[in-house]
C-alpha cells in the first residue's frame, strides 16, 4: 500500500528530488497544510480569544496525543515549547546539585544543540560533564548504567536512540530507576524513538524521569514544537519561567511568583501554536487511515531490507553499517560508516537526492512517504557517486 497520496503537495513541489532525509526533516503531509491554515483562520475569526481555544481544546489534546504516543499514560505531564534546545536550558537550571557544580553523566553521541551547550557551560567552570564513548557500541549501554550507578551525578542525559548512528540505549527503565526529586535527574533524550518506536516511555520510566523530543521529525509537524514530558514532584518552582506557567491561574495577588501543578509548571512565555495546529491535524489523519507507529515501522523496515539487498555492486556496498537490523527498535534511518561520507552525500545531492553527513557517516532515511520504487532511483543514483 503507497502513502504518497498524503503527501502531494511536499511532492509535487519538487517531483523530481529523492528524499531520503525523513530523519531530518520530514516532508510535511497534506494534513499539515489543513493544520496551518486552521491557526491562522482562528487567529483571523478569533483574535484575542484564539488563547482559550489554543490553551483549552488544542494544548491538551497534543497533551494526549502525545502521552498516548509514550505509552507514558498522563497527558497532564507533557509541556510544550519552541525547541528540546530551549527544555534543556530550563531543566539544567531547576536541577538540584550537591554542590558548587552541576555534575551531568552523558555520552558522546548526544545531539549537536546538547554536545554544544554543555561544552560552553563547561567552559565556564560550574557545568562538570563526565562523557561516556558510545563505542562500541555492544556494551554502552552497562558501562552507562555503571556509572549513572555510582551516585556521583546531579543529572543523566542520554538519546534513546542515537542520532549519529541509530544505536538503541535498551535500559533506560534502569536509568529512571536511579531518579529521585532530589537528584540525581534522569532526562532522556527521545528524538529519534517519537513515533518512529512503539510506545518508547510506559508509566513505570515516566514516573521517575523526563523525556524530550520534537515534531520536526517522525511528528512530520515541522519546527516550532519541542515537547517534554516531566514527572510529578520533580522541579516544582523552575527558576527559568515565562507566565505561562501560572497561566491556569491568573487571579494571583501581584507580586506572587505561582506554578501549576503539571508539567506546564516548566512553560515560558507567548508562543507560536501552529506546530501544535499541524501535529494534531497530522494525528487525525494518520488515524483515519489506520497508520500506527506499528504500521509506520513495518514499512520502513521494509524498505530497509530492501536497500541494503540493493546496494551491492555500489560504492555503499564499502560501508560499515553502524545500525544493523534485528529483532529490537531500529531507527528510521540507516547509518553508514565510510571516509568518503562526505564526498557521497555531496555527489547524491548534485543529483537531487538528498541524505544527510554526520562526521564520516552517511545517514539515508526513509518514511512513510516512500515505495519500493525510490529504492530502484536510489539505487540507479548510487551506482553512479565513485
């Protein structure tokens, strides 16, 4: 069965391009385009009062949508802001620590806005990074939990699923486990498991850690909608506070600083709602036509199989793949090792087929946008990039 038909308008925009990048940024669908127009038709019919229906109807049901996604079972601890960039600056600020330093156990495999802002804190001598190397990869995940073990630490952050190589992190239940209010924290980093894993933070994990992730990937919603799960009793009073989050109670006498109770304790300030407008849009469309993140899956890894059947005999064929298939989640990419990464994905996108580098990976991904037919045009572009 072909999808293509909910994405026309992102594909007919440029027939001819190959994208192969749905791990970066996912081609919108249709139903994206009916969710921008909505935001702006309530802004236009609404005005002032657009905030009542952003706040009361469409806030808490991306609220449910998402903690339905999770597999998390409480749509009230999910909160939502411009980017993970701007949850990450607010979570390292209301963090306890057990001294002058904020000691953060992480790996080297971390997100560019995370790797960044972490060296720049270290940078100024009270943000003390211990970073674990993700390779090799077959035993990160116990030397990780070993020393989250070891109680040395004010905050853990890890990616479920690693951007650079689509590795899988298998026991963060392990990790959620070591999480008090108190400290140590316990953020886990779910870019690249949201709606492209099944139900990737059930109850158990969510009631002791946070979680973060975005809809400008598998959420196929574009920029503009970073999301965080927070558990209860953690970080009641954030330092860094727009008045959003007293926004369920805007009686308070002048002068008094008042938080919710739930996750929207960590909101800022004003924000753009059209991100929530088009993810919800999507979700509605996604289920009228039956496509879970089961479904979604399948048929990615579908496509995968059939890829690295039909890269022999081209240059990819030299490649290391860091993210073998198997029986556990896989990421919604496929992540080549090689020197000429570079030079490859370059040489592909001269002929309009767009992947993505990291450093001396290749990363070629794949959504429900795409058929067996791009694997042949994929396959016919490659055989030509030596």
């Amino acid at each position: 069965m072909t999808f293509k038909p909910l994405f026309s308008k992102s594909l007919a925009a440029s027939p001819e391009r190959l994208h192969l990048a749905a791990h970066s940024h996912h081609l919108w669908p249709d139903a994206s385009y009916e969710g921008q127009i909505a935001c702006w038709d309530d802004a236009a019919r609404l005005a002032d009062r657009k905030w009542d229906r952003i706040m009361g109807e469409l806030w808490p049901d991306a609220q449910a949508e998402v903690a339905e996604e999770l597999g998390s079972g409480d749509p009230s601890a999910i909160v939502f802001s411009a980017n993970t960039h701007d949850f990450i600056i607010r979570l390292v600020a209301a963090c306890p620590r057990q001294g002058s330093k904020l000691r953060v156990l992480t790996g080297d495999g971390e997100f560019h806005s995370a790797r960044r802002q972490f060296s720049r804190w270290r940078e100024d001598g009270w943000f003390e990074p211990e970073i674990v190397a993700v390779e090799p990869y077959s035993d990160f995940s116990e030397r990780f939990i070993d020393r989250a073990r070891s109680g040395e630490h004010d905050l853990i952050f890890v990616s479920q699923m690693m951007f650079n190589s689509g590795r899988w992190m298998d026991r963060v239940s392990e990790l959620a486990a070591l999480a008090r209010p108190e400290g140590p924290w316990v953020v886990i980093d779910g870019y690249h498991s949201f709606m492209a894993v099944e139900r990737p933070f059930p109850a158990d994990v969510a009631a002791r850690a946070f979680y973060l992730a975005g809809g400008y990937k598998y959420a196929m919603a574009g920029e503009g909608m970073g999301l965080m799960h927070c558990p209860p009793g953690f970080g009641p009073r954030p330092p860094i506070t727009g008045w959003y989050a007293e926004f369920e109670d805007l009686t308070l006498p002048p002068g008094m600083i008042g938080y919710a109770k739930d996750g929207s304790r960590f909101m800022g300030a004003t924000f753009d709602a059209s991100a929530l407008y088009r993810f919800t849009a999507n979700r509605r469309t996604l289920k009228a036509h039956g496509i879970t993140t089961a479904v979604a899956s399948g048929k990615v890894a579908g496509l995968h199989r059939l890829l690295l059947d039909a890269i022999a005999g081209t240059p990819l064929e030299q490649a290391t793949l860091l993210n073998p298939l198997g029986e556990g989640p896989h990421a919604r990419f496929l992540a080549f090792r090689h020197s000429d990464a570079q030079r490859w994905c370059n040489a592909l996108l001269q002929r309009n087929c767009i992947t993505d580098v990291r450093g001396d990976v290749l990363r070629i991904g794949f959504g429900i946008y795409h058929d067996e037919e791009d694997i042949d045009r994929f396959v016919t572009v490659a055989s030509d990039i030596a």
